[in-house]
C-alpha cells in the first residue's frame, strides 16, 4: 500500500495542503484573536470616557455615585477617584489587582482621550483603562474602568472551539478531496503500467482511450503509439523474415538442384558447362543478397560509413553511364546524363554511386527494349538535385508509399528475374539520407518513373 503512487501523491498533496491550511488557520485565528481582544479593550476605554465626559459636566456626590450604580448591573468594574487617587465610589468590591493597577498608573501620563494601563489579559485577572477628569483645565480625578479577563480567555476560548471544528471540517473535507484526485490522476498512470507490463510480456495490441488534453493524455497517446509501433514492427519483422527465408531459399535450391545434377554420371560437358553458369549466377544472386543485408544491418546499427569529399558531380554520372552502358545495350536502352559542366558536391562518391546504380538497374528491369533513360542535374541555391527518368512500365499508385520498404515488391508475383531482392531502392534511400538528403519517386502506369534525389549542398 505504501510503495503505491496513488498513496505518495495522496500523502504529498495532503501533507503540503496541511502545512498551508495550518498556516493560513493560524493567521486567521491570530488576527481575529487580537481583533477580539481588541474590541474589548476599546470599548472598555469609550465606556469609561463616556463615564468621565458625564462627570466633566456634572461633577457631583449625585452623579459620581449614578456612575458607579450603572455598572453594578453590568460585567465592568468602574472605580472613581480623586486628583490624589483617593476612592471615591466603586461599583463592586475593590481587590487587591484592582489597588496595584491604580498605584502603578502615573497621572501625567494619562493624556486627555484616556489610555489602557493594563492589556496583559493572558497574565492577570483584571485589564483596566483609565479616563482623566478635567475640569476647567485642572485634573479633578480619574475613571478606572476594569473587565475580568475570563471574559476574554472565554471569548478566545470560544473562538478556538470554532477554528477547531472548522479545521477538523476542512481536515476531513481536504483528505476526501485528496483521495478522489490522487485516483483520478494515478488511475490512467496504472492503466498505462498495465499496458506497459503487457508489452513486456509481448502483447502488442495495447488501446489507452484517454479524453485528456494534458500530460498524462499525451503519455497514454505516446503508449499507444508505441504499442501499434511494435505490432507493425513485428509483424513486418515476420514478414521480413519469411521475404529473407523465400529470397536465400530460392538461390539454395538452385544451387543445390543443380549441383545433385552434375553428378549424375554420363553428363555431357555442354550441360555442366550449362549448369555450372546457373550455379555461378544464383551464387552471385545469393551473395548480393547478402551483402545488401549487411549493408542493412550497418544501417540500423548506426555503424554505416559515409566518407564525404569534394567531387565533380558530372565525373560521378558520366562513371556510372560507362559502367551500365554495356548491360543496357543488352535491351538496347539508350542512357542520356545531362550534366552542367563544374557542378561539385560534397559526397561519398562510392556511395552515390551505389544508389545511382541501384536506381538504373530497377529502370532497365522495368524498361522495354528501345526504350531510354535520361540523367539530369542541376544546382540550386542551397541542394542539389539528381533525376532519372525512364519509360518503364510505371507503379501503381497504391503501391507508391510502399516501395522504400525492405523486400517490397510491387508485382508479388513476378520472379527474382525480373523483380529482384527488394532491398536495392531501401538501401539507396538510407545512403541519401545519411548524406541529409531525400528521394522521391513519382511514377505513372504505361508512361514511367521519376526518381529524384535532392542532396544538400556542402562545403
């Protein structure tokens, strides 16, 4: 239960929400406390000016002892005295406190608005104010007025029996609301670990519906993606690994027919001669089609060499036409290579032949005879731009987006005579964009084929 995300949030959230709720309780309780205390100890002080304002005006036996009958009926203690502090009514009992504070009020530090002479309710017994009498500008006398400080310690305490069921309150409410949002927010985090533990367990199909326009919404998204990212990897590494087991097993079976046939006594020596060539070109089958698998694996462990260097881009064509010149004069194919004179780029050239020689021979396969293949390169301002076009039989537009993946073939049914490996167009492709480059093809049924291979211009 305790190593659980849902409880971690849930404790985090509610212990920070507690230390601010505490603090903000305390404040709360602070000030309203002081304001409390406060207002007693004002209204003290105006209860007692309101007492020396009325002897100002009558200042009598009769009316100092009104004064002090008022508040016999009241919670207040009024004590009258004398310019030289002398008694002269009270309207309760005088106690000894009572005594202490009058002797310890200094006269001439009473100004005229009267003052509080004692607001430690926490400490004593009584809080006390007092109000100077001045009669024709001469002190006559002093308004003690006294209020039990139980009467505060009950107001305080009464105040803090509301701050404390309103905290438990707001306690109960706070764990409540915690809980509810730790679910709602770890609820999709443990759905995606259950999605996640059964891709470890290699189920694939894994579906996060998720309305959530947030992080945790993106996560969930992000999973599904990668969960259908690993169905379509496995399922075309089950695919790529029945295209490699069909392409190795054909030239083997071959080579192996063939080889079982030349033994077989009282063979003439045109058959040998006739076998051994069949043998020899499915060999030479087989290892091409080994070298482009490891030209792959390279690939995709980032361990594929490209060693760029300053060449004429014309040299690299006008090589490649005088090395395919003699296979597509086979079906006469005429090649033309249109190259501005001092075009340089910044390429490995070995490489770029490759991928230039790979492109021509998937447009002689497909190219009828009398047919030709045109080269065009030009510059722009920051790339480079190579076309071959040919008259072939074209690609199926449904099958376009197709043709850059590994052992893809657009005709299923055609021979490795005619149709090759598949591997030839990929392989070019992962050459250009290592160089940071990319290849296009647009292709029409009956009319022909355009690659075109743009490639940023270096230094």
């Amino acid at each position: 239960m305790f190593n659980k995300i849902s409880f971690k949030i849930g404790f985090l959230f509610f212990v920070f929400i507690l230390i601010i709720e505490a603090f903000i309780f305390f404040t709360l309780y602070t000030n309203l406390a002081n304001d409390r205390v406060e207002e007693v100890m004002e209204s003290l002080l105006a209860r007692g000016n309101t007492h020396r304002d009325v002897l100002e005006d009558y200042y009598d036996h009769s009316t100092i002892k009104h004064v002090g009958i008022m508040e016999s009926a009241s919670e207040f203690i009024v004590i009258v005295t004398n310019e030289q502090e002398d008694v002269l009514i009270s309207s309760d009992p005088v106690e000894e406190e009572m005594v202490s504070i009058i002797e310890k009020t200094v006269a001439k530090n009473i100004p005229p608005e009267g003052k509080i002479v004692e607001a430690r309710w926490v400490e004593q017994k009584y809080i006390a104010t007092s109000s100077p009498i001045m009669i024709n500008g001469e002190d006559r006398g002093f308004v003690y007025m006294f209020a039990p400080t139980d009467f505060i310690k009950k107001t305080i305490h009464q105040l803090s029996e509301q701050f404390t069921i309103i905290s438990v309150i707001t306690v109960g409410l706070t764990v409540i609301t915690i809980v509810i949002l730790s679910r709602f927010i770890t609820q999709p985090l443990i759905r995606m670990k259950e999605a996640t533990e059964q891709l470890s367990k290699g189920s694939h199909h894994v579906s996060l519906h998720t309305n959530r326009n947030d992080e945790l919404g993106d996560l969930a998204n992000s999973i599904t993606k990668l969960s259908n990212e690993l169905e379509r990897m496995k399922s075309e590494r089950n695919e790529f690994l029945g295209s490699i087991s069909h392409e190795l097993r054909t030239p083997v079976t071959y080579i192996k027919g063939y080889a079982e046939i030349m033994n077989r006594p009282q063979l003439s020596r045109e058959d040998i001669v006739s076998f051994s060539k069949i043998i020899q070109e499915e060999a030479e089958k087989l290892a091409e089609l080994i070298r482009n698998l490891f030209e792959l694996a390279k690939m995709d462990q980032h361990n594929f060499v490209i060693v760029r260097e300053n060449v004429k881009l014309c040299d690299v064509l006008y090589s490649v036409e005088k090395r395919t010149r003699p296979v597509l004069s086979e079906k006469n194919i005429h090649l033309t290579v249109n190259c501005p004179d001092g075009l340089e780029a910044y390429v490995d050239p070995n490489r770029l032949q490759q991928v230039l020689l790979n492109i021509l021979d998937n447009a002689r396969k497909y190219s009828s005879k009398g047919s030709q293949i045109i080269i065009d390169a030009l510059e722009t301002a920051d790339h480079m731009t190579i076309a071959i076009q040919d008259e072939g039989e074209g690609i199926p537009k449904d099958d376009l987006p197709y043709v850059f993946e590994r052992l893809y073939r657009v005709e299923k049914s055609r021979s490795r005579h005619s149709g090759g490996s598949g591997l030839g167009l990929p392989i070019a492709e992962e050459i250009v964009m290592s160089h940071g480059g990319k290849m296009t093809i647009d292709s029409e049924l009956g009319v022909g084929t355009t690659v075109t291979i743009i490639l940023p211009k270096g230094e």
